[in-house]
C-alpha cells in the first residue's frame, strides 16, 4: 500500500475558530498523522525540521509567519506544501479598516510557495481564485467539517424561552459582518408593522459598534463565552449573518442546531454544508437593507428551521469525512508532482 503520511502543522489550542478546525482534523486524521507538540516558536521550528522528512506531504493550516520556514523546511527535503486557508488576512483586515501591510506580504508569499492552496468552502475558494488570478491554477477547497456530536437539534425544547420576534447575530462591530444593514432593517420593520422586533449582538468592539448602539432596540453584549453563546442562540427566534466576506463560519449552525431560523447573505461559506437552501433564504445585497427587511418578514411568517435541519447530511459533512478527502488530495497532488 502506497503510504500517504500527512503532517498537519498549526495551532490547535488557542480556542480560535480556525484552531478548533485544526484540532478536528487532527483528531479525525488516522493514527500515525505527524502533528506539532510545541507551542514556541523555536521548539516549533525545531520540531518541524525534525518530523519533516517522515512526511509524505505537510499541510499548513492557518496563517502563521512560521508557515514561511516551514514550507522552506518542506521544500528541502522535497515535501509538497498545502496551505488550507480560514481566511484571507490581506482582504478581512482592509475591509475591517484594520490594514497591516506586513501581514499581507508573508500572506502571498505563503501562497506563492505552497503546492497547493485549499479554501475551507467552495465560496472561497471561487472567491480566491478571482482575489488571487496568478495562484487560480493551484486553488482548490477542502470544506470544514462539522462536530455535529457537540450539538443537539430539538426544537422544541427550549421555545418556552424564545422571543418571537428577536433576531441575533455574531461579528460585533466588525464592518464586514454589516451588522449595521441588520439594525437598519430591523428599524424600518419597527416603524411599519413589527414595534417589538429587536436585535442582540456579539462580538468584539470594531469599528462599526458605535453606530450599531445608536440603535434604541440593540443589545451589543460584546464577547460571549460558548456555554454564553449558547444560551443566547436558544433565546432567539432569527439568527442572521450578513456578512460581505464569510470563508466558512459555525455560528449559523450553531444557531440552527439551537432552534433559530436563518437568514444567510449568500457570500457565507457555511452554505457548502446546508442543503435545502432556498431563495428566500438568502440575502444578496448585504448593504441594502429593504431586501434584509422583506427576508426578515418572511422568516417571521414561513420559518426555514425544520427544512434546513431535514436537509443535513451528517456523515458526508463530519470531520471523519473530511479527513478522508484531504487523504485523497494528497495521493492525487503527490501523484501529480511524479508524473
């Protein structure tokens, strides 16, 4: 048998979402996958230029500064080098208003030097193909998995509970989450027909939190901890994300699997594991918010909870099935570089 020895490098501890993915696939990765016991920078390095020639193919997953030298220590000893993206730093942080040019330059240079770059959605991977037209020929996507084992799914269980008419979303004032658009459809839904309606937000501060608090009905309840959050989802009848740039993103299916309604703009990478997605669903212009306000009214009177909760293919989507995908793309990409 053909070995197919990966080694998964990147932080699986810090409680980010990105780590959280690399510690799922970690842990569905067969026995035998090399992975980082380190946490400092030069036992890191040190560790990766020890395991480095036991590999068959390294996969970096996330932004680090340190993929840099890894993916040289790959090169020496011949490794082909995958970098498996969460998330674009360049692009989030300009249109977060928070641009660090530093951070950009390693960015393309990590993607200059891997064999291969995997989106974790199909979305991102079509996006970044367009972002990034000199590196579309080596671009492909490995889609997150879901822990479906942490979730529950039932409804009913905490209605009693649940406002009928408040609507939740996750980014604080983060501007790419276009929380702001929420907030003012929710006004214009206030004024005509709906007074009760109200909006409760998470998140760190960002640029947008101060116009977001200028709105009477929002609740702006900064960082939740996950027991928090999910406390939060089951009080709730709506959760939307709005986002213009969303690679993948739990937090709709955290929602879901609480008992919400979802409303998704249809830049949202979390949608390669929704099935039963349909029009009015979706929004497509996160900056208009009459379109945000109609799909809002029409979730009050036709909910999308049970469909989409019917729709959901859990073993295709679970971590195991992931783990078995990257398996193949390594064999195709090692095959590839013999030919």
């Amino acid at each position: 048998m053909q070995r197919n020895r990966i080694f998964l490098i990147g932080d699986d501890y810090s409680g980010t979402g990105p780590a959280n993915a690399t510690l799922a696939l970690k842990n569905a990765l067969p026995a035998g996958t090399l992975t980082l016991a380190s946490r400092g920078k030069v036992k890191r390095a040190l560790e990766i230029l020890r395991k480095m020639p036991d590999a068959d193919a390294a996969v970096f997953s996330g932004y680090s500064r340190q993929n840099l030298l890894g993916m040289k220590i790959a090169k020496i000893f011949q490794i082909p080098s995958i970098y498996l993206m969460h998330g674009c730093v360049e692009y989030e942080d300009r249109i977060n208003r928070v641009p660090d040019e530093a951070m950009a330059r390693d960015e393309r240079k990590m993607l200059d030097m891997a064999d291969l770059i995997l989106g974790v959605s199909e979305q991102f991977a079509d996006w970044l193909k367009e972002y990034y037209p000199e590196e579309r020929r080596k671009i492909a996507f490995l889609t997150n998995g879901v822990s479906w084992e942490q979730f529950g799914t039932d409804k009913s269980e905490n209605d009693e509970e649940r406002k009928q008419f408040s609507v939740l979303s996750v980014g604080g004032g983060m501007p790419r989450k276009r929380i702001v658009r929420i907030a003012q459809a929710i006004a214009y839904l206030r004024e005509n027909g709906f007074p009760e309606m109200s909006l409760t937000v998470a998140g760190a501060e960002g640029a947008d939190s101060s116009e977001i608090r200028r709105f009477s009905f929002v609740n702006d309840l900064g960082r939740l901890t996950a027991a928090e959050m999910q406390s939060e989802y089951r009080k709730h009848s709506i959760y939307i994300q709005n986002s213009i740039f969303e690679t993948f993103g739990l937090a709709p299916l955290e929602a879901l699997l609480s008992g919400e309604d979802l409303l998704l703009s249809d830049r949202c990478g979390v949608l390669s594991v929704l099935a039963g997605i349909e029009e009015k669903d979706l929004i497509h212009d996160p900056d208009d918010p009459m379109e945000i306000a109609e799909k809002i009214r029409e979730l009050l009177t036709d909910g999308n909870h049970d469909r989409l909760i019917n729709a959901i293919d859990k073993e295709s989507t679970s971590w195991n099935s992931r783990a078995q995908e990257l398996q193949r793309i390594v064999l195709r990409l090692r095959s590839g570089r013999r030919s």
